[in-house]
C-alpha cells in the first residue's frame, strides 16, 4: 500500500464508544422543538457518514420533527462548503454552512448536547422539500 491510498483521518472507534457509553447512562430531560438547532453527539461513523468532532463527537444538528420524547429526525450541518444536490446553504447560528439532507437521521435525544439557536421557518421549509425532493423516485424510476 502506498503513502498516498492511507486515509489520513484516522476514526476513533473506540473513544467513541466511551462517550457513546456515558451518554446512554444519563437520561434525557430536556424539551427540543422543530426547527432548533443544536449540538448533538453524532459519533463516528462509517464510511462518508457524517461524524462529529471534537471530544463530546458533536456537530450542529436542526431538529426536523420530534417522533416521540426520546427519538428525534434530525439533519446534520457543516461549515465546510461543497458543491453537492444533497446540500442546502444557508446562515446558521451566524456561519455561513450548508444543511445536508442526504444524512436525516433518526437519533436518541440523549445525544442532543445544547441548544443554541432556531433556523428561520423558510430555511426549515426548504429541507423539508429537499428531503421530500431527495426520497421521491425520478420519473424514469416509477413503476408502469
């Protein structure tokens, strides 16, 4: 294997699971509400999955729709701009970021760290036609 097919990112699995571990043990009494964002311990995860980072794992989510006081569908954010359909840009928390809904997820709400903002109703609006948009077959895909 040569120098440059090493995969310079090296993915803390196990630290991972330590603080996956912890945030399991303490339950989840906060409130959270559609359209907030906030931190979350995404963790780290396979492949081009979105990962959290620093020592708690997290990264900026916005809360799409609460399924019951423990789980909650989520879409991660980053400030780390590409040029990509799966991606909304938007001003998030004051940064320039973009939304990616190729990465909803359903998550525990004990992973939800802090919150620390709304997004505007018309950025909320515009994921949700993303994510409808993105799960839709193409007119070459449906069924005769």
């Amino acid at each position: 294997m040569d120098a440059d097919s090493i995969d310079p990112y090296i993915k803390e699995f196990d630290k991972w699971n330590e603080k996956a571990k912890e945030l399991n043990a303490v339950p989840f009494n906060e409130y959270f509400h559609e359209r907030e964002i906030w931190w979350c311990a995404l963790g780290v995860n396979i492949g081009s999955e979105q990962d959290g980072k620093n020592e708690s794992f997290e990264r900026p989510v916005i809360i799409i729709k609460k399924i019951r006081h423990d789980l909650v569908f989520i879409v991660p954010v980053t400030t780390k701009i590409g040029d990509y359909p799966d991606r909304i840009s938007a001003i998030i928390a004051g940064q320039e970021s973009q939304i990616l809904i190729s990465q909803a997820r359903t998550i525990s709400s004990r992973r939800l760290l802090r919150g620390i903002g709304r997004v505007k109703v018309s950025i909320y609006q515009s994921v949700i036609i993303g994510l409808i948009k993105m799960i839709l077959p193409k007119k070459s895909e449906t069924p005769h």
